[in-house]
C-alpha cells in the first residue's frame, strides 16, 4: 500500500453519516493551477496556526477539533495532489505536486515544535477514548518532530526533516520516471505471452524495447525459454534508477540515524517502533527470528525441486545445477505447472480485467453491504475511472473510490491505494481513496487478481472508515497493523463460492473449473519457503540497513543476499528501487510480515463463511470502521472475541 505519510498520526469510528456530500477530485489544467491552490492550502494553514496559538489554556477539547481542522484543510489540497504525483500524465504537474507537498512539509515540520501548542496539548482533559487516544497522539507526534528537545535540536531536526521530505521523493520519482529498456528479437521471447511484447515499440533492428512495468517485465521473466532473455530483464530491473539512488538512500539512512540521536535513541529502528504494535526493535528481531526457523529447511526444500526441474529441462546432472536468480521463478513455474496443473495464464480468459474490478466490488457488497456506483468526473486520464460508494441500508452516498489500473509511461509502477481523504463525522466530510496498479488489460492471472483484491482490501478499510477526527480516519493506523485488512482478503480467491460472483457481473464469463481452482489453491502454496525467506531477507535488511552501525546499503545488501541460498548477483542493485526502504516503511517493512500475523488470525472468523454478510458486517463496523481510532489489538480482540495470536500464521507457513 502507497500511505501517503502524514505528520498528524492516525484512527477512527462507527455509524452513517447522513446526507454528506461526496467527493469530486479538483481538476488542474496546468501546474499554475497546482501552484495557486497550494498557495491558498498554505495561506489558510498559517492562518489556523495563528487561531491555535491565540488560544487560551482552558481551550481543551476545542484545541483538538481545531487541529483536525487544520489537518482536514491539508487534506483538501495536498491529499488529491498526492495521488496526481504518481498518476497524472503531465511532468509539469506531477512536479507542482511534489513541490507543494514539500511546502506544506516545511511548513508542519516547523508548526509542531509550537512550543505554544504543545503546551495547550498538555492541558487538554480528553471527553473519552477517542479523545484521549486522537490526544495521546498527537502528542506522539509533536514530540517525534522535536517540540520537546533544546532551540539547537530543534532547528537540526526541522532541517533533517525537511531534507528526508526532498530526498524520497528524488528516490521515488527516478524509479516512477525510470526509462530503462531493453532490446529482444522474436526469437528471443520465446515463451513469453505476447500480449506482453507484441505492441512494444521497436528499434532500429526491429527488436522489441520492453520497459520494467510489471506487466512486461514479470512475464519475461518468469515465462522466457531463453535463460539469457531472463538474465536480461532480471538484471534490468534488479537495477533501475541504479547509482544516484543508492547514494540518495545512503543519506536518507544517515539523516534519520542522526535524527533518532537527537531523541537519545542509537538506533532508527528503536526509535520508529516504540509508536508501533512491536515496541522495539528487540521484539521484532525474535519475531524474524521465529520466522527465519520455521521457513528455513523449506526454502532449501523448495530450492531443490527447483534444481531438479533445471537439471532435467538443462539436460545437466544435478550436481551441476545451480539456480540462479532469473531461474527462480521460471522453474517455479515450471513445477507448478507439472506438479498441479496449473499455469498461471490459464486465468486470464476467466478474469477479465473490467469484470475482475466489477468482481472486487460485489464481494464488497456481499460482505459489506455497501454498492460501487460508476460516476461521471473529469479525471487524470482516461483510464481513470470514478465510482461513489453506497450504503445499502441507507442508500447514502459514504465515500468516493477511484481506480488507475493500467500501466503507462511515468505512472506509478506498482499496485497501490492512495487514501488522501478522510471522514469526520465533526463535520459530516466523506472519505476518498485511489486504487493504482498495472495490470493486463487482456485479463487477469489469478495471483493478479489476488494482488488486486490486497489493494482493494486497502481501499475497503478507506472507505468503510467512519471516524470523529479526519487524521484518525482510514488507514492512518499503526504500521505494524496497516496490512492486516488487505492481506485478509487475497486468500479470498481460492474460494470457489466467492470467485461465483464472477457470473453475477459478467454474464459471459465462464466459471473457473472446480479441478483447477483446487489446484491452483494448492499450487499457491508451493515454494512458500522461498517467498517467505525473501520477505524476511527484505525486513532484516530494513532494520540492518537503518541500525546502529552505518552501513553502505549496497555492500550490505551484498553481504545480506549472498549469504542466501540463492546468493547474490555482482552489480545488481535492487536497494535503488525498492521504495519502501526510503519513505514510509523505513525501519517498518517487517511490517508486512507482522501484519500477515494478525491477518491470518482475523481470517479464522471467515472460516466457513467467507461470504456471511453477518460476519462482514462485525468485522466493518469494528475493524474497518474504527481505522486507528482504537487500538489494533483492541480492535482484533472485539472482532474474535479474544487476543490475537499467531497460531494461524504458523500453521499457514506449513501448507
């Protein structure tokens, strides 16, 4: 998920709100339009600052609903222009947004040290819970942002912050604007759909230029015979935005270190987690360590299937056979297909790339009762569809949704959900969120459509909040918790009554054979060892990478990836695209994998039912709704009935 990273921390609430308006996303022509907004935004910030500090100490609660308002005023213009950044097909704008983000980033940077504020926050009295939690945070963050430290610390951690803003979004932009291709013959693409290439442009030889988006690049891959084709593209893309991003990630590492030492802390981990589920960094390392013992003699497991796979496709004897990086997933596939059955590509003429949305929306009705109702806006691009999100029981209008799906040049080059607008029942506000991906337009392979319905288990959580203070809303939740809703749902794919709803939104489209949906159901779980090993190598680079000691990160991603089986590949330099590592997830990618946690213990309530309304709407009114507004294991305690545990999680690993 793309969280836009807001210095306000987050939560939410329950009910309808009643006869609010919905959302209409601005329309700018060029980047003046960008700029002239992002001048009001600031104007109107700098004026509710002034309000706040002329405030007297017995304001109380009001000092609160004062700073959502600020908050909400924030959300008005740079939320929007937050998704545009990464979606919309004009430089100049998508430039105007990056630079009036950065504006509005100096500008909080510098209002929470208020040494004024923060010591109104500290005479609040909170009315109750909500209150008290939306208080105990803001708290969290004006002190995160220094208003406790000395003049000098101050004024060094506004600067840090400041540069931090400026240096992710250089490292974003080179991997969203990365122009690597390369060039392949017909011959060369052998195996590869052609969906995947036939459209590409050619050179002067006639060879296809095929780019990194997904799309392209993944089924290169995964499905070329030509073992030099793979190497190719998995170098190519192992690669992209190269050099100035792993020297722009060393001096994001470096700033926050120094940043956590102006707060007492050695560490940016330490630092970053004791506002998380996990605490600190010790927990989350005896947590990667359960992990890495459970998965461990699986990997080497899986890894020898594959080997044997090669051999016997290399003609090679199996003491010679080594798999390297781009074989992965090629002999995955492979095995997949002649132990189950399965291809990946069967899936496409059963899931449509529009149906699959249609699909996505009804589940949300049958579980949720809420409907996806298209409308008419001027959007980004014609690609961009808008849709008002309806209350069944009501038939009012609670949020407004919008997806991107296909790939194009400059876009954003993952799948993503932006949730740039959040509700306040203060105010009757309604929330907005954009789901983004990069999917085939020929349809949809069933690992895509699970990739889709993740994100769409974001966007679910965005819409579905309803809570008293704007910056509480949505997925403003813990870090450590934020995955949880969206990785819930992916296994909904394998449910042969849940993919039914196919028929129920496209009358022509067939129904997955129950034979091969069981196998692909098992097929899903094979080389788990080596997906899971790989998530756990990406957390503990994270925290390695941001820990005590400073490390080169591309030295230390070398050390890290060769000392796995499959070892590492000299000149390689995933670091340089790996987003997460230098924005919101910084100290935080274990994230996923703790999320998983509690994901798959939500899923024990589905058990059986992966389509009663009366457990969807348990888990919306409490889960969903609730967003950061209570605590996540608060949350997951009302949903189950009990504390969570990671009993379903390790069971899942053994599948």
């Amino acid at each position: 998920m793309k969280k836009h990273l807001l210095a306000l921390v987050a939560t939410a609430a329950v009910g309808l709100a009643a006869h609010a308006a919905p959302y209409t996303m601005p329309v700018y022509a060029n980047a003046a339009d960008v700029n002239a907004d992002c001048d009001r935004m600031m104007a109107d910030l700098t004026a509710g600052q002034q309000k706040i500090e002329a405030m007297p100490d017995t304001s109380g609660v009001a000092l609160l609903k004062e700073l959502d308002a600020m908050y909400r005023r924030y959300e008005d213009s740079d939320g929007p222009m937050s998704l545009l950044t990464a979606v919309h097909p004009d430089k100049a704008i998508r430039d105007a947004t990056e630079a009036c983000d950065l504006r509005y980033q100096a500008f909080n940077a510098k209002f929470q040290q208020s040494a004024k504020v923060y010591a109104l926050l500290k005479q609040v009295q909170p009315a109750d819970d909500i209150d008290r939690r939306f208080l105990t945070d803001t708290l969290n963050a004006f002190e995160d942002a220094g208003a406790g430290l000395s003049p000098e610390k101050q004024k060094r951690a506004e600067e840090i912050n400041n540069e931090i803003n400026r240096l992710s979004q250089e490292f974003e932009r080179r991997v969203r604007e990365d122009k690597t291709q390369e060039a392949f013959t017909e011959a060369e693409l052998k195996g590869v759909p052609a969906d995947a290439w036939k459209t590409a442009k050619r050179d002067e030889q006639g060879r296809y230029l095929l780019g990194m988006a997904y799309p392209v690049s993944g089924p290169v891959i995964e499905r070329a015979v030509n073992p030099r084709t793979r190497e190719r593209m998995w170098r190519a893309f192992s690669s992209r935005a190269g050099a100035e991003n792993i020297k722009t990630l060393s001096q994001l590492v470096a700033l926050r270190r120094e940043y956590a030492s102006l707060f007492g802390f050695q560490s940016y981990p330490d630092f970053a987690t004791r506002r998380r589920m996990a605490q600190n960094e010790a927990t989350v390392q005896k947590f990667l360590g359960t992990v890495k013992d459970a998965v461990q003699a699986r990997e080497r497991a899986d890894i020898e299937v594959l080997r044997s796979f090669k051999a016997k496709d290399t003609k090679q004897k199996l003491a010679d056979t080594k798999i390297e990086r781009w074989d992965s997933s090629y002999y995955t596939e492979k095995a997949r297909k002649a132990k189950f059955a399965v291809d990946e590509e069967q899936f496409r003429p059963y899931f449509p790339s529009d149906a699959s949305v249609k699909f996505v929306f009804r589940l949300a009705t049958r579980l949720f009762g809420v409907d996806f109702v298209p409308v008419k806006e001027t959007l980004w691009h014609p690609d961009a569809q808008a849709f008002e999100v309806v209350d069944l029981a009501t038939r009012q209008p609670i949020a407004t949704f919008y997806v991107d799906l296909y790939p194009r040049e400059d876009k954003f080059s993952h799948a993503a959900m932006w949730g740039f607008r959040n509700p306040s029942t203060l105010v009757n506000r309604l929330p907005a969120g954009g789901l983004v991906a990069n999917l085939n337009r020929q349809g949809l392979t069933i690992g895509e459509l699970e990739t889709l319905l993740h994100e769409f288990g974001h966007g679910l959580h965005q819409v579905l909040s309803h809570t008293r203070y704007g910056s509480q809303g949505g997925t403003n939740v813990l870090l450590d918790f934020v995955e949880a809703p969206s990785q819930m749902l992916e296994d909904w794919v394998y449910d042969a009554k849940t993919l039914a709803l196919f028929q129920e939104v496209c009358k022509t489209c067939k129904p997955v054979p129950a034979a091969l949906l069981q196998r692909a159901d098992k097929a899903h779980h094979f080389a788990k060892g080596i997906r899971v090993s790989r998530q756990h190598l990406y957390a503990s680079y994270d925290l390695a990478l941001y820990g005590r000691d400073a490390r080169d990160p591309l030295a230390l991603w070398a050390a890290m990836e060769g000392d796995t089986p499959l070892g590492h590949v000299d000149g390689t330099m995933l670091p340089a695209s790996f987003g997460h590592l230098a924005s919101g997830y910084a100290a935080g990618y274990y994230s996923y994998m703790w999320s998983l946690v509690v994901a798959e213990d939500l899923r024990t309530a589905f058990e059986g039912k992966r389509l009663s309304p009366e457990v969807g709407k348990r888990y919306r009114d409490t889960v969903l709704a609730n967003g950061g507004q209570v605590a996540p294991q608060d949350l997951v305690k009302q949903f189950l009935g009990r504390p969570t545990d990671s009993r379903a999680f390790f069971k899942s690993l053994n599948k």
